[in-house]
C-alpha cells in the first residue's frame, strides 16, 4: 500500500507540473487560471469523451457546473492501468468465499498482490485520461437524484454538494465502476425499512447510523494493521465481501455507501498522532442542522460524540475532489518537494483550539527555498515526521493552524538534505512556545522506568498489584502461608528481597481482590541471583492461564475471569530458600526489560541525537549519568519492540512524555 501511495505520487508531480506549465502560459493571456482547459489539454487522445460530458450538460446550468468542477480536478485523481487489478480482484472475491480466518485471507491476499499480480502499483494513470463520458454521465446524475430527492441531502448547498456527495470516488486508485448501484443495493435493507416517524426518518444522524448498523452486521470488520494484506479492494466487486481491514478500509467503504444513498459524508485524517508514530482516519458527517458529525474510528463508532479527548492531533486534514491550489503551488516550485496529498485541506481549527506560529531561525541557516517545514518526533526510520509546510518570512518560519499541546521541530531544506532550523518546542495548551534548551554546565543522573508513555490502560492494569502478597507455606493448600512481602506501591523494584526463617517448599504470589489476577511475570531466585524452577500451580485449573505467569513473555498474563482469591506459584518439590522475587505487573512491554540492550540519546546544542552510551539492563530501571539538565531524551530499545517516545525529566525525576 505504502509503495502504491508513493508510485502515484510520482505520478502525479509530474502532472502536476504539467498542468502548472500550462496555468503559467494561461496566466499570460488571463486573470484566473482556466482549469478546464488545462486539464482538457492534458486529457490528450480522451478530451472528446469530457468535452462530451459538457456538451451533455450544455442546457443544464447546475450540472454542467458540477462537470466543469469533475474535469477541473481530474488531473491529480488516478487508478489502477491494465486488466491486472481486475484480475486481482477477481481472486480477491474468491479468496473472501474460503471460509478462511480474516487472518488467512490477509495473508492470502498479501501473497496475491506480490507473486500472482506485483507491481499493479507503477501501472497507473490519471482520471482525467481514461473518464468516459458515459460514466461521467451516470455519476453526476446519479449523485443529483440523490440530493434532490433524499431528504438527508436536502440542506446542502450546491458547494458542498460538490465535494460531499458528487464525486465518482472517494479515494485515489479507487476503480471506475458502478460503486453508487452496488453499494446502495447491498447495505440499504434496513434504510429501506426504516420507520417513517416524524422525529428521526428525514436526520441525516439517523439515515448514517442504519447504514453504519448493517455495514458491521454484513462485513463484521476485523482489524488489521500490518501492511502485507495486498492491495486494498476498491472495486464495487470487492468493497462489500472483504473482511478485513485497517480504517481506511472500512472509512471508504463507509464514505462511499453513505454517498451511494444522498448521506454527505467526508474523510478526516491525522498523518501523525501527536504522540504516537501512526496516523489515522475516519469519517465526517454534514447532518441537517449543517453540523459536522465526527466519528472516532471507522465504521464501529457513532458520529457526532466526543473526539479522542485523550489525543494530541498536530493536523487534521480533509480529504478533498479539488486540488488544493497553495499545494500545487508548493509540489511545482519548491526545491525539497515533500510528498504532501495534493487534494486535501487543512481543517485543523474546525476541530480544536490551534495556533499560527512565528519561529524564530537559528543563525547558521541558509535557505535556499521560500518554504520551512514543520515535524514531530514519530520514531519512524529516524526521530522527526513532517506534517505541513509553512514560509519563511524576515528570519521567521511561519506556520498555520497549529494543533496544540505537542511537540514540534522547525525543519528546512539547505539545497541538500532537510535539517532542523529551530530548537525541538512544546506548543502548550495556552499557545505559548516553550523551547527546550539543554543546560551542558549542569549534568545530572537519568533512572528510567519506561521508553514510553503510559496510557491509562496500562496505568489501571499496574494498580492492580496493590496490597499483593508474597508467601510460602510447607502445605499446597497455602493454609499455614507465611506472608513474606505486601506490595505498597506500583514502582517496586525489579527483584523484591524475601527473608523466610526457614526453607519451604511453596512458593506464591495472591493477587488481591478485585484484581483479576493481572500479573505478566512471576519468578524466584535464590541468593545468587539464579532461578529456581519448579512446577507451576494455581488456585484455577487453565493450565495455559498458569504457565503465562513463567513464560518470559511480558505481553502474556495470568489473568483470570473470576476477580477474587487467585494466586499463581511453583511447587519446588522440597523445602528451598528464595532470596528474591521477580513480579512484572500486566503492562504493554514498554517497562525497562532486565537483559534488553537500550540506548539513551539526547538533542544536543547542534541539533542533532548525542548518545549518552548503550546498555544492557540488570534491573528495571536503567541508568544513567552525566546527561545535561532539560535535555529532550529518548530511550531505544534494541532488543524489542516498536514504541518509544521522547521526554522530559525534571529536578526530581518526574517525567513529562511527548
């Protein structure tokens, strides 16, 4: 998918220049741009099929201007070339009726797209080429029937309009087909049937939400968010069978349904969370009222309630039919050329507070374009993920419409290679600037516990060690247990000390009530530090629950249905001595892993990543001295896992994440 998105894009800056050669030559002749017939021009052998279309329409003022609008924004719309993604399809559609788990078909698929049909990615063109007038036609009277008689249509401009309900897709590469027929046949049973009351049936809520209903009951989404799942199925033939997904998936099948039926809908979508190295998508409802109804995830959420409260969202950005023009601008005359989406905008401020910011240049910067770039750590390939373009102006690098209460770095293009041009910036929720400037004179130590943030589900899972026990008993049924150690506090220490007056033969943890069990990992030591087996026993009778207590795997717990009186420990078969105890709360991996190789890197006075040295971990909390005062750091993992975030650490060891 990713190398799909990239082709394209190659495909389209050179159109795009193109088309910004001819807007220059219309610029001699005229005031404005004449759009339509640059992208006439560029229609090259297919302009009789457009000019068809206008022709068409030619008595019809409203939808001759809807055409005129199509034809304009042609050009930087594009799908798959050649009978090979038919093909694929085809197979696809088969591989959906095996009865194979959603995992298996994904895989299947994936295999597909590599061996069977590779590089239907390279094999494209633009809209604007291969449009027939016929299916221009269908589509633009289609879309008016559904506006002028669908009484959830009924407020829209002929504006919106345009971009919520006309266009022939939804998304690039998206098949020219007969989508509106086949999605409006296959998901309306229950918007067929709708009670005609006098409240609900004419809302715009109402209508989406009995589309979204029998889209989960027909499709039963799964998720999956790994990249080897093939080419993602935009064919009518394809969008109602598939069963599997990532939100973007499931957003275009839930965009184009509510299209095919008069429903206004949009794609919104962040290219980097605020603190979190992916992006994400969803949908966008213009309801009756003129509001516009959010929904969180794809099609399992209800629009219109609360929008991720939890999240810190740098953009948001609208996926769009018309070019946006300041971006064709930048993708035609800037040196860098950063890959930006061509037909979106920017709607950051419709979503929450934002800021329009004036960053002030570091000296030794030379630009050599009129663009700066603005990024934020997303710990993808390297440290910092641009998310917009902004100007330099007077020593300044300016930047809209901001998202607040995250981290920023200030980028520009020396005529080489993209390098920072400000100190790495908190945007506060107050709209203050906050650069972080390390202190090299004053050095300080580093005890870390985490190489990321700790949601609050990870936070709820950790209380639940409280008030645990440690003990040991001579008989299995733990009725002469000996309590040795009570956990006070969730940040225990990696081997908790233990003094028994005697040997004995079992050893447990009793997780306490209300607690579910939730433990990762359960394991004793002797005084040498070395393990000591035995065989694992439980109040509960899952021997896979038992053993995930002693698999070394943190992403596994003894986590039982019943939430009281469970314990999980070993049976030595005679009386030992244990000196220590390795208890891992239920987490996400992100703890400090004894035995992991880290490394800690700090941004350093040139504005680049200084390694403070890399370390295997003896406990679970790893050290280090010697690290400059209101440094930004960032922690590496080197052994597992993908999540890491950069902090701040204060006087007294408090950690701000971002």
């Amino acid at each position: 998918m990713k190398q799909t998105i990239q082709t394209y894009r190659r495909k389209a800056y050179r159109l795009l220049i193109a088309l910004f050669s001819l807007t220059v030559l219309a610029a001699c002749t005229s005031r404005e741009p004449d759009y339509l017939e640059q992208s006439l021009q560029l229609a090259e052998e297919n302009r009789g099929e457009l000019e068809k279309v206008l022709e068409h329409y030619k008595d019809n003022p409203h939808k001759l201007a809807a055409a005129r609008f199509l034809i304009e924004n042609m050009p930087a719309h594009y799908s798959y070339k050649g009978d090979g993604i038919d093909g694929y399809y085809r197979d696809a559609r088969g591989v959906f009726r095996t009865g194979l788990s959603p995992k298996q078909q994904a895989d299947s698929t994936a295999y597909l797209a590599a061996v069977v049909y590779p590089g239907l990615e390279a094999d494209t063109i633009s809209d604007v080429k291969v449009a027939t007038a016929e299916f221009l036609i269908s589509n633009i009277d289609k879309a008016f029937t559904e506006w002028e008689t669908r009484p959830w249509a009924a407020h829209l401009t002929f504006e919106q309009f345009c971009e919520w309900l006309l266009p022939y897709k939804v998304v690039n590469m998206q098949s020219l087909d007969g989508w509106r027929d086949t999605l409006s046949s296959y998901f309306t049973w229950g918007l067929n049937n709708m009670v005609h009351d006098d409240d609900t049936y004419e809302t715009t809520i109402n209508a989406a939400n009995t589309i979204r209903n029998e889209i989960n009951w027909r499709i039963k989404p799964f998720g999956i968010y790994y990249s080897a799942k093939g080419y993602p199925f935009l064919s009518a033939s394809t969008m109602p069978y598939f069963t599997f997904g990532n939100c973007r998936d499931y957003v275009t099948v839930a965009v184009s349904t509510f299209r095919s039926v008069g429903i206004p809908a949009v794609i919104d979508e962040t290219p980097y969370w605020g603190r979190y190295r992916a992006g994400h998508c969803w949908y966008t409802l213009l309801n009756n009222r003129g509001e516009e109804l959010t929904s969180e995830w794809d099609i399992s959420s209800i629009p219109g309630g609360s929008f991720f409260t939890d999240k810190r969202i740098p953009k948001v950005y609208r996926n769009t039919f018309a070019i946006n023009r300041e971006r064709e601008r930048y993708l035609n005359t800037s040196a860098y050329r950063h890959p930006f989406e061509v037909c979106q905008s920017d709607v950051t401020d419709q979503y929450f507070n934002t800021s329009d910011l004036e960053i002030p240049l570091l000296e030794d910067f030379r630009p050599v374009e009129e663009y700066a770039y603005i990024a934020t750590f997303t710990a993808i390939g390297s440290d910092w993920s641009i998310v917009d373009f902004g100007y330099l102006k007077e020593g300044k690098a300016h930047f809209s419409r901001m998202g607040r209460n995250v981290l920023y770095l200030a980028m520009g293009y020396d005529g080489t290679m993209l390098r920072p041009i400000s100190r790495p910036f908190i945007l506060r929720t107050n709209g203050e600037v906050e650069y972080i400037v390390p202190d090299t004179s004053q050095l300080r130590p580093v005890n870390a516990r985490r190489k990321y943030y700790q949601s609050k589900n990870v936070a709820t899972m950790r209380k639940r060690i409280l008030n645990g026990r440690v003990q040991c008993a001579d008989r299995k049924d733990f009725s002469d247990a000996v309590t040795l150690y009570t956990i006070g506090d969730v940040l225990i220490p990696d081997k908790i000390a233990l003094k028994a007056d005697k040997p004995y033969r079992y050893w447990r943890y009793l997780s306490p009530e209300k607690s579910y069990g939730n433990i990762a990992e359960l394991h004793f030591f002797d005084g040498e530090g070395v393990p000591i087996s035995g065989t694992p026993i439980s109040n509960i009778d899952n021997r896979d629950i038992i053993n995930r207590a002693f698999d070394n795997d943190w992403l596994t717990n003894f986590d039982v249905s019943n939430p009281d009186g469970n314990w999980v420990g070993m049976d030595m078969g005679k009386g030992v001595s244990v000196a220590s105890v390795r208890i891992v709360p239920r987490s996400d991996d992100n703890d400090i892993h004894p035995g992991d190789t880290y490394e800690l890197r700090y941004w350093n006075d040139n504005n680049t990543w200084t390694s403070c040295g890399i370390k295997v971990a003896d406990s679970n909390v790893l050290h280090y001295d010697d690290v400059p005062q209101g440094a930004l750091l960032w922690i590496t993992n080197h052994t597992r896992g993908m999540d890491e975030r950069v902090f701040l650490m204060d006087e007294e060891g408090k950690v701000e994440w971002w």
